[in-house]
C-alpha cells in the first residue's frame, strides 16, 4: 500500500476559543473515490491527542469532498495539528495535515 503525505495548502488555519467549525477538504486532485476517512487533533508542540474533547464526530465522504468533525473548545494560544487519512477506495493511502491557531478575532 503507498502511503502519501499531503499539507493542507491553507494552513495555518485561525479559530478562535469560542468558534465551533466543521472543516472540508476537496481531495479531487488525489482521488476521485475518497474512502475511509479518519480525523484527528493533537495539540502541539506535545502531540498530546485531544481528539475525544474537541472534535464532534466523526469524518464523512461526499463525492470528493471530506468533511471533518466539528472542531470546538479551542484553547487560547494553543497550536494543534488536524490530520484526516483516507483511502482511494483501493491500495493507497493518504495522510493530510494543517495546523490550527487558536488566537483572538
């Protein structure tokens, strides 16, 4: 199974504590059958996974668009690490990441 590693050209994102966001990636330029998504969250620098207190459930698929779990409760002055994997519906896997700041509006 190859394994790629995408940036989302965006990052870094901002969002504030009291923001609630869902996030969305077009991912037609890797697959045109996204399949499997994941989401997760770490805080960095420590790569603690906080993942069960601030993402609301969980990863979708439509068309070629996946669409993250809210992202909510952010802590001022934080930095974290949003990664989403999927699949092309067949042998090969893809890993995309960003950073999110959270910081005033």
């Amino acid at each position: 199974m190859a394994i790629v590693s995408l940036r989302f050209v965006e990052a870094p994102l901002r969002q504030s504590p009291a923001e609630e966001i869902v996030y969305a990636a077009e991912v037609k330029t890797w697959t045109t059958t996204p399949a499997s998504p994941s989401a997760s969250i770490v805080e960095l620098p420590s790569g603690e996974d906080k993942t069960a207190t601030l993402m609301v459930g969980s990863a979708s698929v439509s068309g070629t668009i996946i669409t993250l779990p809210k992202i909510k409760g952010l802590t001022l002055n934080k930095t974290y690490q949003v990664r989403l994997t999927f699949t092309d519906g067949g042998s090969n896997k893809f890993e995309a990441f960003g950073e999110i700041v959270c910081e005033r509006k």
